[in-house]
C-alpha cells in the first residue's frame, strides 16, 4: 500500500494505491473513492483526450482509459509515479508518500 498526500488550493486531496486499486479522498469527504465516485472535470479530461470533445460518454471512456493505464503498469511504485506526474499538470502539489509500515517521506 502507498499513500500519497497533495495540496490543491487550499484543500488537501489523498491518493491511496492498494495493488492496482487507486482510491481518492479530498479533505471533505470521511471515506476514499474509487475513480467513479469522484468529480471529473470535462474540460481536463477533453485537454488530456481530445478524441472525447463532443462525445456524450466522455465519462465513461476516461474512466476506462484510467483503468487500463493502471492495470498495464507492474509495480505500486510505478502507479504512484504516474498518479503523481499526471496530477502535478493540473495544478496538484505533490506533498507526502507513505509506503505501508514506513514513515511518511516529502515529494521532492
């Protein structure tokens, strides 16, 4: 399991990578989500696909594409390099990663 901790703005926002799950929680909600339960941005995901501009299921399709992405890679530790580098792009402030039984370390 790692956990890795950005700042957006003012709020906190929490990733949680479990094998090849990815869960997310921001600093107002009390449980994580999996990638359906979260808010995504049309303009981001069309910015990151434009093959999507217009489609009525753009949702659907960023879900999937997100999924695939995760379950083509091997490690956690390759997962968190993606998450953090593609959330970097839109503005998130790479903080904390903590790796299970070890103390939280700063994202350089």
């Amino acid at each position: 399991m790692i956990g890795l901790i950005f700042s957006f703005g003012t709020e906190l926002v929490e990733v949680r990578i479990e094998g090849k799950k990815v869960y997310f929680r921001n600093s107002n909600l009390q449980q994580f989500a999996t990638i359906e339960g979260i808010k995504l941005s049309e303009a981001g995901a069309i910015r990151e696909f434009p093959d999507l501009k217009g489609n009525k299921e753009w949702r659907k399709i960023v879900i999937e594409r997100f999924k695939e992405k995760i379950k083509a890679m091997k490690t956690e530790e390759e997962i968190s390099k993606y998450i953090i580098n593609d959330l970097k792009k839109y503005g998130y402030v790479p903080m904390y990663k903590k790796r299970k039984g070890f103390r939280p370390e700063k994202i350089k």
